[in-house]
C-alpha cells in the first residue's frame, strides 16, 4: 500500500462522518459527483462575505477583488491542465455546457452536409447527443470506434473510420461506466493525420489522472467541477486560442463585446468572447480552491494511491459467486462495474444504500456501452482518494451477504 495519508485528508470533508440509515456513510458514487472539502466550503462562503460582486464592469473595491478572484481561478485552471495562455480557459456550466459549445460555434461554422464525425462506444450522452442533435441539422454523418470483450477501444477499427470527410473525432480519456482509459495521445494524433479536429471528454480523467494539454494536443478539453471536487454548476472548456478566436460565439450578450451599434457588434477574444452575460463568478472561485487542494496532495499520488485502491477492490469483488465485472480493460481508473446474478441493479444498490453505501445503479448516460455487453444497467460503485480499502472490504461484505438467488 502506498503511503498515501488517506484518514488524515478524510478530516477534510465533513460529509464523511455524516450518518445515514444509521450508518457511517461510505461514499462510493464518485462519477456522479465527488464531495467537497472545507477548503471549498469555507473559500465559497469567504467569497460571499468578503469579495461579491459582478466582475469587470464597475470600477469599485469590491469589483476588484471578485475580478481578482476569477481571474485567479482561472489561472490555477490553465497552471492546472498545462494551457500555454488562461485565455485558452472558458468557465462553462460543466462538460455537458462545454460539449454543446463546440457543437453549437464551432460545429455549426465549419462543419458541412455529408462531413464525418467519429466518436466511441464508450462515449457518455453528454457526448453522442450534442453531435446527433447537429448531425439531423446539416446531414452529417456519426461514426462509432467499437470496443473489445474488455470494454477497451479497437484501434485499427479507428483507423480504417478515419477519413477526407472526417471533421472532428470527440472521445472520452476515461468510460464513465467502465473505468476504461483510452489511448488518449495516439488518438488524437491519429486525428490529425487525418486533418480532423478533436475534442477530448476529461470529466473522469481530471480527478484521477494528470492533465497536459500541450503534451495531449487535443483542440479542445472538457471538464466539469464538481467531479474534481469543486462545485456544481462550474466547469472548463480549454480551446487552442487560435481555434476559439477563429470560432463564432454562442451566446451574446454583455461581457463579450467591444463595441456595440444597431447595426453592429465588435467582440472581445477568447475566453470573454465566450463567457456572455454574468457567469458563475463565486463556483468559479471554488473550483479554484478544488483545484488548490488537489495539487497540495498531488495528481500523481492521487492516480498511484487509486490505483492500488482499485485493485484491491477488483480482486475483492471478483471473488464474489455471481458477480460479473463489466469493464475489465488493463487500462482502468477508479471505476467499478458489475452485476449479481439473481438481483437487479436496483435491489443490489438498496441493500448497499440500508449499510450506508452509495452507488449508482442505473445506465450511467451511457446507455450504448451498456448494450455492447447486452446490459441495461449496473452496479457502479466508483472511487476517490478518500476511500480505504476497509470501506471496499464492507462493500464486498455487503454484497456477499446478499442471500444467493439463482434462477
Ligand atoms: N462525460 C463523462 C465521461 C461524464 O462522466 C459526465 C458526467 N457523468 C459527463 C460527460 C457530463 O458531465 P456533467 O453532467 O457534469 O455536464
């Protein structure tokens, strides 16, 4: 086991001494959302007392210090993921906001009838939906890379979709149902050679694994705040500013602009260009201190410590009769899936939830995934630094227990 402080960071996040049904809670949903330590907290509430206000516009003390403050979050983002400029950094609602972005500018600018797009199976529905939506639109056509028994992407499939007519290719660095890791860099350099552009999914990538946009090279990166620990309703589009500054706007309104007359509009560049109206300065904060927090305890003794976790937690479950993992690539992070013979989805994720144990059982919004492995939904019990393995020992327990229904 990695010497990793794991009780002392727990005292971080008052959720986790919360009771329920009676239980101490064991927080196992951490691809839904993660829980947010004090420093979140309490960096959320100083704002509110000490520093609110709209940004940029007004000329006053207290503007000065929000600006600052956004500013400086922003800046922590682009130190974050490596962006050669914080104008590469949009603040957005989340992935799903940032996704609908590209598909909404730069999808509706460039793209033409009869144009390819490429995704994988493994894509959530934050990523096949935006593009289907466009595709109806203007006549594009949507192709899928398959996955392997493992639930890992074929890439010598991918390289016969790539073609003249592919645009853009939109993956996911890691399935948000099964923990697979993709090939993120041959991806996307396989993109390139083929001339398209690609937009990269890191909403479960950036909790667990180390961003380097440079190093990815990918056109565009999407996350969301609240899965790294930071609030809702906040989250990143990262766009190559040349791209960005070539890409109309989505929205208009105030913030954006230069110069406004009846007859015309001269906008500002990125990241202004797409951050129209008031945004969500006081969220933006937060993710900021989120992403303080992170680099204190450090991505990479995050990912070595999750690591050890979960496979600890895969030979755990593994021994379990009638336990069937789904999702079993050698590239994986944190995720876990699996159904029981005899119960479904549902009644496995009640009897967790008596014992105290969040998970998700459902489709995850990935419902193609799913299907590849003749599934409508699973287990997911899904990790982050905070779990210990003793918590992953009352799962298997719990599980276990469940009295054997073989039909
Ligand atoms: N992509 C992936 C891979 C995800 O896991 C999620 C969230 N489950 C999303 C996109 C959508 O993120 P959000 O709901 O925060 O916009």
């Amino acid at each position: 086991q990695p010497a990793f402080q794991v009780n002392l960071l727990r005292n971080d996040f008052p959720i986790l001494s919360e009771q329920v049904n009676g239980k101490s809670l064991i927080w196992l949903d951490n691809a839904a959302t993660t829980q947010k330590p004090r420093q979140v907290i309490e960096r959320l509430s100083y704002f509110y007392q000490h520093e609110n206000s709209n940004i940029h516009r007004a000329a006053h003390e207290l503007a000065a210090r929000s600006t600052d403050a956004y500013e400086g979050a922003r800046q922590k983002v682009q130190n974050f993921i490596n962006a050669r400029s914080a104008n590469e950094i949009i603040f957005v609602r989340g992935t799903t906001e940032a996704i609908n972005l590209v598909a909404g500018s730069w999808g509706e600018q460039y793209l033409q009838q009869d144009d390819e797009i490429i995704l994988t199976h493994l894509e959530h529905h934050a990523n096949i939906v935006p593009w289907q939506l466009l595709a109806q639109k203007k006549g594009l056509k949507i192709r899928v890379i398959p996955v392997d028994e493992d639930g890992q992407l074929l890439l010598e499939e991918y390289a016969r979709l790539l073609n003249p007519k592919t645009k853009l290719v939109a993956f996911t660095l890691v399935s948000n149902a099964l923990g697979t890791i993709t090939a993120a860099k041959t991806i996307v350099d396989m993109a390139h050679a083929a001339g398209a552009k690609v937009l990269a999914d890191g909403a479960q990538s950036v909790s667990h694994i180390r961003t380097d946009v440079q190093l990815l090279d990918a056109d565009w990166f999407v996350f969301s705040g609240h899965k790294i620990f930071g609030p809702t309703g906040i989250g990143v589009l990262y766009g190559k500013e040349a791209l960005l500054n070539s890409t109309q706007p989505y929205h208009g309104g105030g913030n954006m602009i230069k110069d406004v007359t009846f007859e015309s509009t001269q906008f500002h560049p990125a990241p202004s260009l797409f951050e129209a109206g008031t945004g969500n300065i006081a969220d933006a904060v937060g993710l900021g201190a989120a992403i303080d927090y992170v680099q204190k305890i450090g991505i990479d003794n995050i990912y070595e410590y999750e690591h050890f976790l979960l496979n600890y937690a895969t030979k755990k479950l593994e021994q379990i009769p009638g336990l069937r993992l789904i999702g079993t690539a050698a590239e994986k992070t944190s995720v876990l899936s699996f159904v029981l013979q005899g119960y479904t989805t549902t009644e496995v994720g009640e009897a967790l939830s008596r014992e105290g144990i969040a998970v998700r059982s459902g489709h995850h919004c990935a419902q193609p995934i799913l299907r590849r492995f003749g599934l409508e939904s699973t287990v997911r019990p899904s990790l982050a630094f905070y779990n210990t393995c003793s918590e992953i020992d009352t799962l298997a327990h719990v599980i276990t227990s469940l009295q054997p229904r073989i039909k």
